[in-house]
C-alpha cells in the first residue's frame, strides 16, 4: 500500500524482502533481495535511502537504533517499534496516556491464565506478547 500511495507522488520507494517476487516488488521502485534480520543488509539497504521505514512492527530495533545513531531517518523512531513490539508494553503504554482498552494484565504462565480467567471471566482470550505477524522493511528515497 505504500508503493502505491508514495507512486501517485512521485516518491521511489525501494522494498527490501527476502523473497524475489515478493508483492511489493512489481510495484516498487527497487528491490533489493535480504533478509531484514541481518543487520548488515539492513545497513546495506538504509545508504540507499532518505527515510526508513517499516511495514511491521517485527524488526530488529537494536540495527535501528544504530542507523538512527548514524543519521538515518527511521520513521517510526526505534523507541516506538520498541514499544508496539510488546502488546503488553503497548498496552501499559495506551492506558497511562488515557486511551481506552479492555481490561489485561500480564500472563507469564498457566497460573497467570487462571488467574485472569477468575478475574476476568470466561471465555478469555490470550494473546501473544511478541512476534504475531510477519515483517518488512521499507524506504523512500
């Protein structure tokens, strides 16, 4: 969806994935083949851009927080991904800026689930804290 937006205005956007013929690819400007869990390709990748981005959250903030240190324009910052990385620290995070939730808590082990089913009632759903979906990484140039 970014290829497409950032096409009606002229941007380039360059795609890096892991797979040839990914989506993204027919669409974009470049593409450049890597996985976006070695670090250096992301390194690679990010000369090649004026701004960094991401499609998802699951990526390795500690390369982002590097390129940042380095002067790349990572849009969203490191600390934020950080933050949406963890459905509970984003939770934690929503609520002490007033936004509305359900009510959550942390479940770290059966115990924890049984606890939260008694508080909470049934049915209960459980959620992953990390690593629900799938990644990329994206950039304007």
């Amino acid at each position: 969806m970014l290829c497409q937006a950032a096409s009606e205005m002229a941007i380039k956007v360059m795609v890096l994935d892991p797979i040839v013929n990914c989506p993204a690819s027919s669409i974009a400007y470049d593409h450049m083949v890597g996985s976006f869990d070695d670090s250096e390709t992301v390194h690679e990748f990010a000369k090649r851009c004026a701004v960094l981005t991401v499609e998802i959250e699951h990526v390795d903030v500690a390369t982002m927080e590097k390129l940042e240190q380095q002067g790349v324009d990572c849009q969203p910052k490191a600390s934020t991904i950080r933050i949406i990385q963890d459905k509970y620290l984003q939770k934690v995070h929503f609520s002490r800026h007033g936004i509305p939730l359900p009510d959550f808590m942390q479940i770290d082990d059966l115990e924890g689930a049984k606890r939260a089913g008694d508080l909470f009632g049934y049915p209960l759903m459980l959620k992953s804290r990390r690593l629900a979906y799938d990644r990329a990484w994206e950039c304007s140039c």
